[in-house]
C-alpha cells in the first residue's frame, strides 16, 4: 500500500503521464541460476497487461526503496520490470567482483527471461551508476531483443574515470569500497557512523600506505581495492576484460544518456556519446547542474528515462526534442537545445600573465611563478565531481586559493558576457625539483562580490618516463578539463588555479615513484609554473558568440 501511495504521488510531482494499470503483483526474492550455480536475487513488478516489454534492472544497492518505487512506477507504465541484485549483494549468492561477472550473469538472466511465460520477446535496461555498467557489460551481445537503454551517470569504461589524468581517484574508489561495505553491517549502526561524519573514513582517506586505507575504513581488506591499487598502469591487462567500450559500436538499442556538470563519469559518458554517434548511431544526451547522487538528476532520470523507454520500447509516441540539452550554468544561463555535441565553438586562448593575470593577449617575457608543494600538507580538493552529493558541485574557492600552494590567474572584469559549451583544455609549463609530480588545473566564475565559484578542472600526473624537459628542465603538460556549459556574466571574471593536487579526490603524489598502494616516503618540492613565449601556459575554452546556434529555450 505505502509503494502504491508512493508511486501516485510521484506520479503527480513528476508530472507523469496517467499510468496504464494500477494492478501490479510484486514477487520478491526469486533465485534466478546463472551457469555456475550461483543464485541471484530478483524481484519481479508484473503489470496485468498483456504482451508487456520487461525492463530489467541490475543492481549492488539492494531492491527496496528507491528501486521499489521505480519498479512499481515503471510497472503501472506497463511493464514487466525485473530487479535484480548483482551476485554478492543483498541476498544473491557467490562473492562481489566488480565487473567480472556482469556479462555472463546478465547473459544467463537474459535466457532466464527468455523462459518465462509472460516474456513478449522485447526489453530495456535503465539504472545509474554501476547499474549503468551492467548495461554495457551486457548491451553488444543481448541481439535485437534489447530495444532500449538508459544509462544515467555512468559509462562503458570505468578505468579511466578510476585513473583520471593517470593518478588515482582515491576519494570516489574508498567511499565506493566503504559504501559497499557498509550495507552489509546494521541499519543503526550505519546511522550512527553517518551522525558521526564517518571518521573511519576520514581517517583512511589521509591515511599511507594506501594498500591498509580499505582496513582502517571498513575494518576488512576490500579484494577489488587492492587490485586497483596494483593495476594501475594503462597496459595493465586486468582491465582489458572490465571495460565494455571496445564494443559500442555492436549495441544496436537506442541509448538515452544522463549526466551531470560535476558527476564523476561525465568525460567518459561524452566520449561514449560520440563513439555511439560516430557508429552511425542516434544516442540522446542530457546534461544538467548536477552531481553524481543529485535529487534533480534522479527527477530527471526518470522523467527523461520513462519517456525513452515508452518511445522505444512500449511504441508509444514521446515528447520530440532535440538529440542534445545541456544546462548553462552562471549568470543568465539555462536549458539548451542542441543537435549534436559538442557545438560549434571558437577556441579561445586565456594566457598565463605576470602578476596574476589572466588575458588573452599573448604572453609576454616574464619570470616564472612558483609555490612549494608538500605532500604531507597535500592541496585539498574543494567540491567538484565527487561520489558524495553533499561535497560536491560548485563551491567558493575562495578557502584554499588563500593557500600558499595554489596559484591564480585573474582576467579583468568582463564588459560582456561569455559563454563557454564544449571541450575544455589546458596547457602548463613546468619546472619541478622532482621529477614525479602532478598538476591540477581549475577554471573558476568570480562573481562581482569576489566569490570564486569552480566551473572545470582536470589533473595529470607527471612521470620522467612520460614527459620530457626541454633545454630549460620545463616540461609541457597537457590537461584535459572536465567539459564545461557556462555563461561567465558582465562583470565577472574568470580565473585560473594550477597547484600540485587536490587531495582526497586525487591521491597525493608522494614525489617519489613510489609504487602507488606502497608509497610511504613523502617528498616535498618547489615548482615553476612558466608563462613566457616559449613557455605559452594557457587554457583554451569553446567560446560560443552572440549569433551562435544556442538560443535560450
């Protein structure tokens, strides 16, 4: 009764189109076999409707809540929806290995489908984040049966996002582990921990080496944890099997893709995107002012999802849009409409200046600027794309640019709005007393009242083997910025950040070399951050003019 009065509820809040049926039976804890013998959990909201498509649904994060009151709403849209828990979690047998067994499982519990008396011979796939995963784990090889997926906050390839600038994204991987962790322990307890801050996890995340952060958070070694830490390189086979993007090209089902500004998988997402479209394939894209775990990204999700699902799926006509709608941010921003992404943009160089400046003037004979980074006082991140919705998103700035570690880059105030939609880059000399360091680069909106809100930002690690000096001992470091949809106003300014790191989002660089999960000796060192003309540090945003093709909605 409570899920019945909830999905009315959401029903009208959502603005929803009338549900087909009211009439939706719920079987619970159905022990679906897949070929070793393993039992997975399901759930199964049946519509009283003949002929119904099933939505199926795989998921680490339990079948009750949330997930309940999708099943029934999608239910009374007028399909079978199937809920499933990934084996190792919340009832389903065998031991949780991420992305190890979500293609055949989901391939087993497919032929499962295929078996069952109401199957009409059509689904979809919906879910976000890892429920993303097993979407793609699955999609190349599920045939002209799957006809529809919506992928929310996720992407086809988790290394990247896990090695961001080929660092290590340590506050997303030890909150997952933890999170994971934590749903097998008492409700009570878990409140408790959550009133408290969660000090263990605190803890860990400042902790070395960070091979015992999993113990000092959880109290347990997580198995996948460690592996992360030991298969960090790029030709590290262990991935080769736990990425899915080598195969967009085979996914046949049209795909509704969800993201947010400030989510954790959003380059990935993108790239997704246009390899979908450069497979000759129409993929929808919506990108909003969200965060990873946003209450408006869940509205939106199953808005925007549900309609995808009716369109392609339950044959029913859904609202026309474009393929592309991107949220502005900043002043005077909002919704737009656009064809493809990214749009047309013209490139503009912002150059590194003298005295903090910011300009797109050429850069001039000047002297370099420098700070010292110490690791054992790492930088520390400041909002941004981060798994916890509460931390993350725009922030003022204003705390850590007072640090002597950060250094800033400031244009005057703008006579005119600019607005930035696309790809955005950096380019950054440096000149390092050590040669293993990192850079991080962050793009930020000053407002009139002087508070620095971040839009970007990216970070790369710098390795002797990876990057090589020039006559001067600078080394070139290119850095790739999360994409970016934002109107910086009259009278703002835009301003550049470059420091040594952005600790706990990225691991500290300890300075030196140091294999990651063992690293223990920390080095402090100076660094030089060059502007001059042959050292043109600069970072390049896809300006869109008055005229271009991004007309408010």
């Amino acid at each position: 009764m409570l899920t019945a009065l909830a999905t009315r509820l959401a029903t009208a809040a959502l603005r929803l189109p009338p549900p087909r049926t009211r009439r939706v039976t719920l079987t619970r804890d159905i022990p679906v076999r897949v070929r070793d013998g393993v039992a997975l959990r399901t759930d199964h909201h049946a519509p009283d409707l003949p002929g119904a498509p099933t939505v199926l649904i795989r998921t680490p994060y339990g079948r009750g809540g949330p997930m309940r009151l999708l099943g029934r709403l999608a239910a009374e849209r007028g399909y079978h929806v199937v809920i499933q828990s990934c084996r190792g979690t919340h009832g389903s047998g065998g031991l949780f290995d991420p992305l190890v067994h979500e293609r055949d499982d989901g391939l087993d519990t497919l032929d499962w489908l295929r078996r069952q008396l109401w199957w009409s011979g059509a689904f979809g796939m919906f879910g976000a984040s890892y429920q993303g995963f097993v979407q793609w784990a699955l999609a190349a090889d599920a045939g002209d049966e799957l006809r529809a997926m919506v992928a929310v906050v996720t992407a086809s390839g988790t290394r990247d996002s896990t090695y961001a600038g080929e660092s290590f994204a340590l506050d997303t991987v030890l909150t997952w582990a933890e999170l994971l962790q934590a749903q097998t322990v008492p409700w009570l307890a878990r409140q408790w921990e959550l009133k408290r801050g969660q000090p263990r996890l605190a803890a860990a995340l400042a902790h070395l080496p960070l091979a015992e952060a999993d113990r000092v958070a959880t109290g347990v070694t997580v198995p996948f944890f460690q592996e992360w830490l030991r298969h960090h390189t790029p030709d590290a086979a262990y991935w080769r099997t736990r990425v899915f993007g080598d195969r967009l090209a085979e996914v046949r089902a049209p795909v509704a893709m969800i993201s947010g500004w400030h989510d954790i998988f959003l380059p990935a997402q993108l790239r997704d995107f246009a390899a979908l479209r450069a497979a000759g394939a129409r993929p929808r894209l919506t990108v909003g002012p969200w965060t990873h775990g946003s209450p408006g990204l869940f509205v939106a999700a199953l808005r925007d999802g549900l309609d995808w699902l009716d369109e392609h799926l339950g044959g029913r006509p859904a609202p026309g849009r474009t393929p592309v709608r991107v949220h502005v941010g900043g002043a005077g921003g909002g919704w737009r409409d656009l064809p493809d992404w990214p749009p047309p943009a013209t490139p503009t160089t912002w150059h590194l200046h003298p005295y903090g400046e910011l300009s797109t003037a050429p850069p001039v004979e000047s002297a370099s600027d420098g700070f010292w980074y110490d690791p054992a006082d790492p930088t520390p991140s400041l909002g941004g794309p981060l798994l916890v919705a509460q931390r993350a998103g725009p922030v003022d700035n204003r705390p850590v640019e007072a640090r002597p570690d950060v250094l800033t880059w400031t244009s005057a105030v703008l006579p005119a709005p600019v607005e930035v939609v696309g790809p955005v880059r950096a380019e950054v000399f440096v000149r390092s007393d050590l040669p293993h360091l990192d850079v991080f680069v962050r793009l930020c909106d000053v407002d009139a009242r002087g508070r620095s809100w971040n839009v970007c930002d990216g970070l790369v690690r710098v390795t002797p083997d990876g990057f090589r000096a020039d006559g001067t001992g600078a080394v070139r470091v290119p850095v790739e910025l999360w994409p970016a949809a934002h109107r910086f106003g009259a009278g703002h300014r835009l301003r550049v950040q470059v420091s040594g790191g952005a600790h706990p989002r990225y691991a500290r660089n300890p300075g030196t070399g140091e294999p990651l999960g063992t690293a223990i000796t920390l080095r402090a060192g100076w660094r030089e951050i060059l502007h001059d003309p042959r050292h043109p540090s600069a970072v390049v945003l896809p300006t869109v003019h008055s005229g271009s093709p991004l007309p408010p909605r």
